[in-house]
C-alpha cells in the first residue's frame, strides 16, 4: 500500500481526535468526580453497580415501608393509650356508684359522664391511619358499629403485614376483636363496650335504686321479673341450715317451677316455698326468728329492668306493701367493677404487645439504615473516582498529545525531496 503524505495527515488527525477525546472525558470525569459510568468502559464495575442498583431500590422500599410501619403503631399506640384513659375514668365512675349513699342526681351525673365516655371510646376505636384506614379493622373497611344500641366488631381478624427486608414480613397492626373485646372475666368473656354498657346501665334510676341483695325474717314474697316465655332463672338462697344456688325455668304467672326447685333443696337452706295466693309470686318461708336471704338473681331481662320483686311478710304471714326491687348479678356494683378492671388489664396488655412490635420495626429500621449506608459505600467506591489518579493519568495524555503534535510538525515540515538529498 502507498504511504503518501494525505494518508498520513489523515491518520495523524485520526489519533489526535482519539487523544483529544480522551483527555476531554478524562477532564470531564475528574470535574464530576465520577469514574465513566458506561458499561464499555469497565463492564465487571457496570454489572457491580447494576446489582448495588437493585439493592439500592429494595432498600428504599423496605425502609419507606419501616417508616409507614411506624407511623402506623405509632397512632396505634396513641389511640390505645387515649382507650386507657377512658378505661381509667369508667373505673372511677364504677367505684363512686358503688357508694350507696349516693343521691338519684349523683347517679344520674355518673351517667351521663359514663356515655360520653361512651362515644369517646367509640371514635377512639374507629381511628384511622395516615392513609384513611382503620386501625382496628383488620382488612375490613370499619371496625366498629353501633347495632341495636350494642357496639358490635365489624371488621375481621386480619393483621396488616409490611415488608422489612427480603425475609420478614412484619406484623404491624391489631385487629379490634382482640384489643377490645375478648375480655375474660369471672362471668365469662365479654368485650369492652359491653363492659362499658353494663356500667351505664347499672346507673339507670331502676337499677340505681335496687337491691343486690335482701334478708327478711321469716320469709318473703318473691316474683322473678319474667316474661310469658319462660328463661332461665337463678339466684342464691340462703337459709338457717345454709345457703345454695336455684336454678329453675321461670315464666311469668307460673310460679311451680321456681317452688318445686327451692323445695328440692330445702334440706340444705331450712327455706320452704309454696305458691302465694294470687299464683303469681312465691311465698319463701323458714323458722321464726331466723332470716331468708336472696342474692345474685340471674335473669335475661331488657337493660334497665329489675331482676325480681320482694316483699316482706308481717306477722301473720301475709305480704306488706312496699316493693324492695332486685336487680340483676350482671349489673352488681362488684360486677360491674369487675368487668371494667378486666377490660382495662386487658387493653394494657394489647397495648404492650402494639409496644412490642413498635419496639420491632424500630430495630429492622435501624438494620435498615445501616445496610443502606454499606450500599452506598459501595457504590461511591465504584462511582466515585480516583482524582489523583485520573490527573497522574491527565498528564500523561497532555504530554503524549504535545509530543506527537510536535512530532506531527517536524515529520510535515520535510518533503520527499529533503529524503532524496
């Protein structure tokens, strides 16, 4: 092939253009402080930060995750701590209506305290998250409803889970049916409204006024409040040989029940019972000068409604006039009392373990942050470029690039003709 001097121009402008590029990228590297990013330039350093990229956008997913994790618990607890403290004051009301010397306007007071109280806990229940959902739903759009005057749980036993890393899958919510309903107490579970319920209704002017309890000498007329279908009745009756619990199916104007059961233990109380004479109530009777006691009626009656009414018997055995109403073991001050301490332990506990899963999310975050903060290392060590290097390098170029320029000069400063000679 044939070297003539237009070849050999264009070759050397060729390498000076190449020369020139790179010192221009070289110079715009070292101005950013960034290595080449273009895979050609070092493909092993361009998958590396690939995969750190990957990493780098589950990172931010899990940690934008941990912080709606936290948020949310955090309202959880929030909500359950303003719970508790409604809890703590229901308590209170419970302890002053236990004080029997309380007027009809004290109870009356307690009352209506109790439901705003009520209404109270209910908003309380129902609080949604940041994004609109509710707290306590579960996977349900509403937690709670009020349904026939009952607060009722409408949602469902989900837990709301959150991704934290590439294996957990955090819990991150309670579901309402068990932070306030599943309350144990000695009558059996009940939930917190129905708590809260009982006390409300254990203050109603009715029940306010009744007895939970009533000893007459010589016995007592006594009516179970029942309706026309007959309902399981009990109540403890105590004699002068001892007292037992009677269990019979009472139904109103039929008394034969309720009397077969109190005679059916009649060796054990020293309490005998017959039918008043107008067949509706029941007659209780024991020795003279010894005392029937009635206490812990247990019947389903309508909120507000007595148990049962008592009248005592004169000396002839006839019954007096004035009515002494009974009401319910279900609204009981030591009951009522109960319950509300049940449900208030209870919500405690709840509240530690949302404590706990807080306490959870808080150490994945910091795991989290921690980790990013290694990925981003790792990745400046890739991205981020070795300035002195780079100029140790820059110079090279510059004097590579001045040389052969120089040399350029010489070589087409000379003719054939000078070879010739």
């Amino acid at each position: 092939m044939t070297i003539g001097t237009s070849y050999f121009g264009d070759l050397a402008i060729r390498s000076f253009s190449r020369l020139q590029g790179d010192v221009a990228d070289l110079q715009g590297q070292i101005s950013s402080g960034k290595n080449d990013p273009r895979p050609s330039a070092d493909p092993l350093r361009a998958a590396q930060l690939s995969a750190l990229g990957e990493q780098r956008a589950a990172m931010d997913m899990f940690q934008a995750n941990a912080e709606e994790a936290a948020n949310r618990l955090a309202l959880t607890d929030q909500a359950m701590g303003a719970a508790n403290d409604i809890m703590q004051q229901m308590q209170e009301i419970a302890l002053q209506a236990a004080n029997d010397t309380l007027p009809a306007e004290g109870y009356a007071g307690l009352r209506a305290k109790a439901e705003a109280l009520r209404e109270a806990m209910i908003e309380t229940a129902n609080r949604r998250d940041s994004l609109g959902q509710p707290l306590f739903s579960g996977f349900g759009s509403e937690a709670f409803r009020e349904v026939d005057g009952k607060i009722t749980y409408v949602g469902d036993e989900g837990h709301s889970v959150l991704k934290l890393s590439e294996t957990l899958n955090q819990q991150v919510s309670l579901h309402g049916a068990e932070v306030f309903g599943a309350v144990k107490t000695e009558a059996g579970t009940i939930s917190a409204f129905d708590a809260i319920d009982n006390l409300i209704t254990s203050l109603r002017p009715s029940l306010a006024a009744a007895n939970e309890s009533w000893a007459s000498e010589g016995g007592m007329y006594f009516e179970p409040n029942s309706s026309r279908q007959p309902k399981p009745f009990s109540m403890r009756l105590e004699g002068p040989a001892g007292a037992v619990e009677i269990s019979a199916d009472v139904a109103r104007d039929v008394p034969g029940p309720l009397v077969d059961a109190v005679n059916a233990e009649s060796a054990r109380t020293g309490v005998t019972a017959r039918i008043a004479d107008d067949g509706v109530g029941v007659i209780l009777e024991t020795t003279r000068g010894s005392k029937v006691t009635v206490s812990e009626v247990s019947l389903d009656v309508p909120p507000g409604q007595v148990a049962a009414t008592l009248r005592d018997l004169d000396e002839a055995g006839v019954p007096k006039s004035d009515i002494i109403s009974l009401r319910p073991e279900a609204y009981g001050n030591a009951r009522v009392l109960e319950g509300i301490q049940s449900a208030t332990g209870h919500m405690a506990v709840q509240r530690a373990m949302a404590g706990s899963l807080a306490a959870a999310v808080d150490s994945q975050a910091d795991a989290l942050d921690f980790r990013a903060i290694q990925i981003e290392k790792a990745v400046a060590g890739l991205e981020d470029l070795d300035v002195a290097a780079a100029v140790t390098r820059l110079q090279e170029l510059l004097l590579s690039q001045e040389a052969s320029q120089q040399t350029f000069v010489r070589i087409t400063q000379t003719s054939l003709f000078d070879y010739i000679r």
